[in-house]
C-alpha cells in the first residue's frame, strides 16, 4: 500500500521510480497530418510517411508507424517542417535522424530566439549508404527554461537529398550514443561469423593489426536478433591478433561480442533450399550479387565471376564471388577471387586466358587467365580521393589463386567513373583490344600490346546505353564466311558493325533481343574453344525481390547468341544453351492438337521448373500462350505481342505460327519468341499455392502443332562447407 501510494506521488510531481522526470514527447508523427507543425513546400507532403516513399530504399529505426521522411517525389523536392514553440524542460532532446548528411541543407535545427543554437544531420553523403534512422541527442542544459522551435529541413535535390526524423523528446537521460567500439581477437579458425539485420544503420567494421588495416566493410550490424549470420573468410589472417573495430554503434550495443570464429562459413541448414531459391539458375550462397564478370573457359572448365557483397543482402563492398562448372549447368562456388585494395571496391570486368603468355605473368605449365576489372577508388574509406582505374590480377593454378598486378592501376583515370572493361583478343593485329565505358551514353576502345600499356582508339555515343560494353566477332549462321562484329550495352542492346582493329564502324542503329524487366550486364564468354564455335552470354537478373532470404538477386540462364539473317537483317537471337537437357526429368509431348478456348490440355501437370517448348498455329485465336503458376506468357495476333510479366516484345507470325519457349524456375521466367528472335527475362515472386501449368486459346481455336514440357531437375551450386 505504501509503495503503492509513493508511486502515485512521484507520477504526479513528474517523476519516475528512478528519481528522474518523465519524458516529454515532442513529436512522434503518428498522426494522419503533421498536427501543429507547419509543412512548407512539397518535400514532406501533408502528414507523416509510413515509413519508406515511392522509389526509396527501406526505411527502418522509426518508431510507431510514421515518422517526418522528405523524399516525397524522389530526392529533387525540398520543403521545411517547423514545430510550434515549445518550453525547454529537460537537459537533453533526443531524437531519431537518418538520410543525407548535408549541414544546412538535410538537417534538423533547434533554434531559439531566431538563432540556430543546435544542428543534427543524417549519415549519407555518398551512393549505397543506408535509410535507418539512428538516435541522436543534444545536451541543452544551458537552454532550460528558453522557448524553442524545432525545424526539420530539406534544402538538397541531389543524391541523399533528404532528411528523416522521428520520435522527438525531451528527457534527463540522453538517448544511446553512437560511438566506436573495438575488440581484439585472435584468429584462431577461418571465418568470422558477422551477425546481420537487414535495414540496422550501415557501420563500417574493420580488421585492423597494429593500426594496419586488413580489410573493412559497411556492414547492417544487428543491434539485436540478426536475420542472418554472413561468413567473413579471415583464412589469409590466421593466427594473428587483430582488432575488430567498428566506426559506429549505439554505445549500448553487444554486436561486436556476438562476432564469432568458426571453422566453416556456417550456412544455413536449408541453403539452396530456401522458399525463394532460384533451383538452376546461378545464385550466391549468402549475400548480394550484381553483374556476372570475367566469364572465361579454361581446360573444360567454365569460369564465372560475379559481383558480390559477402557482407549483406544490400549492393556494397564490391568484390569478385567465383564460381567453376564443367557444363554451365552445375556450379561449384570458390572463394571470393578479389578483395577491395587501397585502389578501390572491385567493380565489374572481364578475363582472358593468355595462351602464348603474352602479358608475360607465366610460370609453369598452365596458360595464366587474366581478369582485367575496374578498381572504384573512392567507394571505400580505403581508397577515398582516388579515382576509378582499370586493373589486372592473375591466375597461374587454373583460377584457384589469384594475384593482383604489382603496377596496377594499367589504364588510369579517363573520366567520371569510367568502367566495366571488356578485353577481347584480336587475331589480326595481334594485340588486345579494350571496350570500355566512359560517362553517360559514351564508351570507348582502347589497345594494347600486352594488357599492360593501353592506348586510346575511338569513343562511340550510343543513346539508352550505359555501362559494360561487350565486343565480339560471331560468324552469320548459315554463312560461316560472312562475319561481323558486336558491340553490346549493359542492358543487351547491341550494334552490329565492322571492327579493323581501329576502328568499330556500326551498319545498323542500336537494337534489341531483350525485352523482359529483369535484364542487365550482360557479358559473353571468352576463350571458348574453336571447336565448340558457340556465343554464350549471361545476364544479371537486375531487380527480382527474394523478401526474407539469405541472399539476394540471379543471374540468367546461359544462352547461346546466333546472328541470323530475317526479313529485316542480321539480328542476334538467343536461347538457353543445351546444355539445360541434362536436367529434363520428364518429359510430356503433345502433337497436332486442337486448342479451343476453355480448354487446357496441360491441366494435369503440375510443378515448378520447366523448360517448354511449343509451337501453336494461331487459327481463329485473338490470343494464345502458356500460364506458368498463374502467370500468363501470351502471344496477341492483333497486336503482334509477345507478353509476359507487364513487358511486351514485337514478334511477327511465321506462316500464321507462333513458337514459344518458357524456362521457369522458382523466381523467374525466361520467354523466347521465335527461336529466340526476341527474349523477356522477367522474375516473379510466385504464389506458392500456384502450381499449375496452362496452354490456352481466347476469342476461337486454334491448333498446337506441337508441344514439350519438360519438368527439371533442381541444380544449386555445390559449396564447400
Ligand atoms: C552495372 C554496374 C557496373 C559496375 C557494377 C558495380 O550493374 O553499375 O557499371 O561496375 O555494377 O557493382
């Protein structure tokens, strides 16, 4: 009763059990409007975000459901948001802040009488970065009793041109601080065991002996329960003391504790059998991957490199992931083949194998493969102020090991972030030429004798291109004789020209095989044996959402390019290499049937790998296609569409028929059109209850002269626990 009755006195004098005063809200933007702050211009609307906008990054580390978030209509718009006045109560204000980190331009400001006497910003000024918001307080002990505004302001319209801000108190204790933090360890196993919360502030963690920096990530640290553990490979640091040290983190925080040794990367129980998993396309065990790099063929064995961040689900710390196969079906993933280096995070590029040892690096029996990649200076606190430079490692064991050239960078800075090279070996002139992207819609070509001095050629404008060039020759199919030369963009469209060694001279306008959403960074494979005489490119399947999963984003299934001549010219077609028959389980066919509407010959077959092939003459049908778990893959003979996934390509009828081929795994779908005249590469998030496969007609009959479906086999790359 007693204490009861004490209670009840301290809460009605304004204090708590512990002897301090309660906490006086200031704002929680919980509201459906912003109540009596006062919203100008157009960057915060009219109330509070629920978190992210339209385009943004998610947003995490508000409180409650809204919070004051000033990327409405993208990064470009500004506006303030100015609180009523309010008496200062307490010794601190403590807050929630995140966005750019503009002093005066993305801030919050605590101003009494007519001064700003207190400043905050958010944590980004530089591309990746982070949305979460991290709490922050002012000391204002000497203000107490002094009237204040608060406004929230947003002056920037470039990159991190915003500001979020949320839960505003005042309090007599101050809000966890961010602050470094350190341990040191001795490597005692090979990995570290990072735990990692999808969305937590990013926070630089390094591994430093003596005050030498071993490596260092930004890393989504978990403050609390991790979604997942990502594996650090500390293997080259073995038996070392180092300090781990982290750059910021709520001083509270028991993160850097829960970092632990282990002898194996510790994958997760079920990997490669996640919901999501893509089950025969290529995918990194854990972690980001974006462009597929340095795809090369040495001695049977298929190389395929990829951009990755081991770190996070996110795009950052830009390294070399690697993966071997024999048959380009099954992957075997290695380790990571490159690092960051005081030159930068490694950005995409190519490989080529060196068989007459020309760069030199030779040494024993094997032919040295080169990867020639961009080193991003200045995308890691490494390798701040430097500029983006082209650089060569090797490999000397048949891509086990790989070494980084001693005299990196070979071709330096040109301009902007120029990138991406793509080196191609040419016969007739005997030195190796460089496609390489420059700024905006420009690219250039460059040559050298060794791979290690390189002199300008030309540049060529290409507009809608971007990024990763590719440059190959490909003989006519059908006409051996005849050849040309391709030139590819990041996005797949292409030119098709001549090429002397000088100069690339394109014969058409810039075209395009592929339509789907889902289709970027593209690269073709080099060194192929003669014998073999195949084109085979892989995509980044840029964009798919994996909510929930260990790892995130695809490559494409590898295709097979042909130049083929059609009624309006030489086009490049592509289809899934052969190589995919290695995996047929069953197979059904069907043959000269009648496909009237409400009927669905298929409606049996149920699964969720396909590779199905059909030819259908279209007859009366306004429409015909396949419904692969729902989603419809539909051909309209008015319109001359090919459809899918809410892309469209222009197909023609051959002889009133139309032939399809659909490869569905688990997240995606990859539609050709006519043996491959137009492709959609598109993924989907599937509805799990879908299972069903469908062949229909709409508006009257038409005939399905033949079709295969063929269910496939799961083939998720082998990794080494
Ligand atoms: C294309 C790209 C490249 C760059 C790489 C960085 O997706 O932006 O231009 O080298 O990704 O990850």
């Amino acid at each position: 009763m007693y204490r009861l009755f004490m209670l009840c006195l301290l809460l009605s004098v304004g204090l708590t059990v512990s002897g301090t005063r309660e906490d006086l809200l200031i704002a929680d933007f919980e509201g459906e409007t912003y109540g009596d702050w006062r919203a100008e211009g157009a960057a915060f609307g009219i109330g509070p975000a629920r978190g992210a906008l339209p385009g943004q990054m998610p947003v995490t580390g508000f409180l409650g459901r809204g919070l004051a978030n000033s990327y409405l209509g993208g990064d470009g718009s500004t506006g303030t948001l100015t609180s009523p006045p309010f008496r200062i109560q307490r010794r601190f204000l403590n807050f929630l802040i995140g966005g750019g980190r503009y002093p005066g331009q993305t801030c919050l400001n605590l101003i009494v009488e007519g001064q700003i006497v207190r400043t905050a910003t958010g944590p980004n000024d530089r591309p990746g970065g982070s949305e979460a918001l991290a709490p922050a307080y002012w000391d204002v002990s000497e203000l107490e009793g002094k009237t204040a505004i608060l406004q929230i302001v947003d002056a920037a319209t470039g990159g991190w041109g915003h500001i979020n801000v949320d839960h505003i108190v005042q309090s007599d204790r101050k809000a966890p601080r961010m602050t470094e933090k350190s341990r040191q360890i001795l490597l005692e196993q090979d990995y570290l065991r990072i735990p990692v919360q999808t969305g937590a502030p990013k926070t630089l963690l390094r591994l430093q002996e003596d005050d030498r920096t071993l490596c260092e990530f930004e890393v989504e640290l978990a403050p609390d329960t991790p979604d997942l553990h990502l594996p650090l490979d500390v293997r080259a640091w073995r038996g070392r003391r180092v300090t781990l040290r982290v750059e910021k983190l709520r001083e509270d925080s028991t993160a850097l504790e829960r970092i632990v040794q282990s002898r194996t990367p510790g994958y997760p129980e079920n990997l490669y059998r996640e919901k999501l998993r893509p089950q025969f396309h290529f995918t990194a065990p854990l972690g980001w991957l974006n462009d597929p790099n340095g795809l090369l063929y040495y001695r049977g064995e298929y190389h395929l490199f990829f951009q990755h961040n081991p770190c996070g689900v996110q795009w950052g710390n830009m390294h070399w992931g690697h993966a071997v196969s024999r048959d380009l079906v099954r992957w075997q993933v290695r380790p990571i083949a490159l690092a960051p280096d005081a030159l930068g995070t490694i950005f995409s590029g190519s490989g080529v194998v060196d068989r007459d040892n020309i760069a030199g690096f030779q040494n024993g029996r094997e032919a040295p493969l080169i990867l020639i990649y961009t080193a991003a200076g200045g995308t890691s606190p490494a390798s701040a102020g430097k500029p983006f430079t082209q650089c060569l490692a090797y490999s000397l064991d048949r891509g086990r090991s790989w070494i980084k050239y001693a005299g990196n960078p070979v071709l330096g800075h040109i301009v902007a972030e120029n990138r991406d090279p793509k080196v191609v070996w040419h016969a007739l002139t005997r030195r190796w030429i460089m496609a390489l992207y420059l700024n905006g819609n420009e690219f250039g070509f460059y040559a050298s004798p060794d791979l290690k001095r390189w002199t300008p050629l030309h540049t060529i404008t290409v507009p809608d291109c971007a990024e990763c060039p590719d440059l190959f020759e490909m003989p006519v199919k059908g006409d051996p004789k005849q050849r040309r030369w391709v030139w590819t963009a990041a996005n797949g469209r292409y030119l098709i020209g001549s090429f002397d060694g000088q100069r690339f001279t394109p014969e058409t306008e810039t075209l395009q095989t592929d339509y789907g959403a889902n289709f970027y960074a593209v690269q073709t494979y080099s060194d192929l044996p003669p014998s073999d005489g195949r084109r085979i490119q892989i995509a980044w399947m840029a964009g798919g959402r994996y909510p929930q999963m260990p790892f995130n984003q695809q490559m494409s299934f590898p295709c097979e390019l042909t130049l083929r001549p059609t009624p309006e010219g030489l086009r490049l077609f592509r289809l899934p290499v052969r190589e995919i028959r290695s995996l047929y389980e069953r197979e059904r066919v069907w043959r000269d049937l009648p496909l009237k509407p409400g009927e669905n010959p298929l409606s049996g077959l149920t699964g969720e790998l396909w590779d199905i092939e059909t030819e259908i003459e279209i007859g009366e049908a306004a429409e015909v296609g396949l419904r692969v778990r729902g989603e419809a893959v539909s051909y309209r003979a008015g319109e001359k569409t090919l459809a899918c996934l809410g892309r469209r390509a222009p197909l023609e009828l051959i002889r009133g028929r139309i032939r399809l081929r659909v490869l569905a795994d688990r997240a995606s779908l990859e539609v050709f059109g006519n043996d491959g005249r137009v492709s959609l590469t598109s993924c989907f998030l599937p509805c799990e209850e879908e299972r069903g496969l469908e062949v229909y007609a709409l508006g009257g009959t038409a005939r399905i002269v033949r079709l295969q479906a063929r269910s496939l086999r799961p083939a998720v790359p082998q990794t080494a626990q």
